[in-house]
C-alpha cells in the first residue's frame, strides 16, 4: 500500500474555502506520478494522517480525482492511500461519487452525457457529439468539430431537465473550451459557447459568445440581448475557462482564465429559463467549433477568491500540489513491478 501526503504549494489557495472540490491529477504531481486504473480506484483520501476523517472523491479516469476538501486553504494537505486492490465506492456511497457534487446541480465530465451528482440531469445530444480526444482535466472531452455550420443543425449538448436554476437565483455556470481553426471566422461572425435558456431559443436568461471583430478575437457575455464583457485577446486554440456567476437581485460576474472580466446588471428572468446548453444556438449565431470539457452549474455564488483558487487547480494541477511519503510503507504490485524493471535495466 502506497500512502502519501499532498500540500498545496505556496501562492495557490486565495482564501479559505469549505467543501471544495479539488481535483488530483497523479501524473502531474511531483512526489506522486502516474498510477494505474486500479490504483486510482483503491484510492482513498482523508484529512488527517491519522485517516480518522475521510474525504468523499469520485475518480472518473487514472489521471482525472475530484476530491471533496473539508477546508481548502493556503497550504492544506490532505492523505491519499492506495493498493490496487480495493474496488472503487459505488456513485452513492458516503465518500462515493455523488457526495463530491452535493452542493452542484449538474457535473459534466464530458466523456459522456452523464450527470456525476446523481441528480440525473442527462444531457440530449444532438447530432453525435463525439466524446473523443484529450480534454483539459483528463482523458475525456466533448469534441464538435471544426465545420459547425452556421444553422441549427449543428451539434450541441443541452440540460432539458429542470437544473433547479430557473428565474432569479443565484447560480454558477461553467465549462472549459478550446476551439478548432479559429482564423476562420469573419468579422462579426458569433459562435455561441454556453447559455442559459428556454425551449423556445429566442427567451434566452444569457449567452456567451465567441467573435472576430475589428481583427481581433474577443469574448462577448449577453444578459438577453445585449452584450457586455467584451475582452479582446490573441488568437490561439489553448483551452480556456469560462465562468458567470448570476446574483439573484444586482448583477452578472463575467469570469475569463479565473479573473473577472466584468460585471452588468440584468432584468427579470423568465422562469422557463431553466436549460443549459454547451453550444446550442444556430440560425443568425454560429455554433461552436471546438471542445468542452468540465461543465458544472450550481445554486449560489462563489467568490473571486474561489474562482481564482478553482483555475489554478484546474489548470496547472501540478503546480497545485506536492506530494510526499506519508508513512505506512509497503508499495502496489504494480509499484513494485515498476521499480523492478527500472533496476534489472
């Protein structure tokens, strides 16, 4: 059995924050390193070395852990342990799954349609949405092209059912996106990212959008109809995070690679604006050309300090954590067969 302990390095944690969802990607962890399927699904995770408190995680690949954090703070630590062996926690167990995502109203890993919160809000694919390819947080991604057209017919993912978002309540949206040949739109031209809203299409809460304008790219956020949050940036097919974070009663918080890009003032919302969509317009808007991966939406707010310690775990995990022997000994099988080969070379 391998046990170790994880510290988040200096610099990576604004604020405190209560039952975070961290994720743990082993192959980037110094200290750490790449470990089996297997490996990844014995895991257990506690916050103390003691293992008298464990923590609930849902491991979606070998390299993809989210793991529920008591407290998250500069410099936490918490103990994982492993074998091998231990068959994973069913989706509701105490530390399983669905207890990671207590507090969200949809989680998409996007290697697939599933919901991780158990609250069963499958997505409706339509076209084939490919779950193919590398994505930001693991080995799994929503790929919809490079030749969306600009009509309905493309491809899009959309939450039908009822997210438990509609009207005015304070809610949290986002995703991670990389687009595919991005010099090929022409000025003005939109595609659409994410948005918020009815069956109808047109009665829609927000949208955020993806656009060339004046020979530059720029995001643009849409409460109804009219843009704001415009942020010019160089063109490039990294993958970025998107975030809007909605008050109930004042404002929008538009959130770009985990920094506030801008805030605006919104209207009364529809109460049958209760969809999320990852791409889901067409007709005058574009549709978007390129992947999706981590889509969450949950009731409240979350502060700038969460969003900035959310990116940076999210997107440099080996940056965000370091990892260490934490005692116990012994090693996996597959450790061991690992160390074996190294010496016999």
């Amino acid at each position: 059995m391998a046990f170790k302990k994880l510290t988040v390095k200096t610099g990576q944690v604004t604020g405190t924050h209560s039952n975070f969802p961290t994720l743990v990607q082993p192959s980037l962890i110094t200290g750490l390193g790449s470990i089996t399927l297997a490996e990844a699904q014995s895991a257990r995770f506690y916050s103390d070395v003691g293992k008298t408190t464990e923590l609930a995680r849902e491991v979606v690949g070998l390299d993809e852990i989210h793991v529920k954090v008591t407290s998250m703070e500069a410099l936490a630590e918490i103990w994982m342990d492993y074998d091998g062996i231990r068959a994973d926690y069913a989706v509701g167990a105490t530390f399983g799954r669905n207890a990671v995502w207590s507090d969200y109203s949809a989680v998409y890993h996007l290697g697939d349609t599933t919901d991780s919160t158990g609250n069963g809000y499958t997505l409706t694919n339509t076209n084939s949405v490919p779950f193919t390819g590398t994505g930001k947080l693991g080995s799994d991604t929503a790929d919809y092209g490079a030749s969306n057209p600009n009509t309905s017919a493309g491809k899009k993912l959309l939450a039908t059912s009822n997210l438990g978002v509609a009207g005015n309540v304070s809610a949290v949206f986002s995703a991670w996106l990389r687009r595919h040949n991005e010099i090929t739109l022409v000025n003005n031209n939109e595609e659409m990212m994410l948005a918020h809203r009815s069956n109808s299409g047109a009665d829609r809460f927000w949208q955020a959008a993806y656009q060339f304008n004046g020979g530059a790219y720029r995001y643009l956020m849409y409460p109804g109809r009219t843009p704001f949050g415009l942020y010019l940036f160089t063109a490039g097919t990294t993958w970025f995070k998107y975030k809007v974070v909605r008050n109930s009663t004042t404002n929008y918080q538009s959130y770009l690679g985990g920094a506030l890009i801008n805030t605006a003032s919104f209207g009364t919302a529809s109460t049958g604006q209760n969809l999320f969509g990852l791409g889901t317009e067409g007709g005058n808007f574009g549709l978007w050309r390129g992947l999706f991966d981590e889509a969450r939406v949950k009731l409240g707010t979350d502060s700038a300090n969460w969003e900035t310690t959310e990116y940076n775990n999210q997107n440099a995990n080996g940056s965000f954590w370091e990892a260490t022997d934490a005692g116990g000994g012994g090693s996996t099988p597959a450790q061991a067969a690992r160390r074996g080969a190294v010496m016999m070379m």
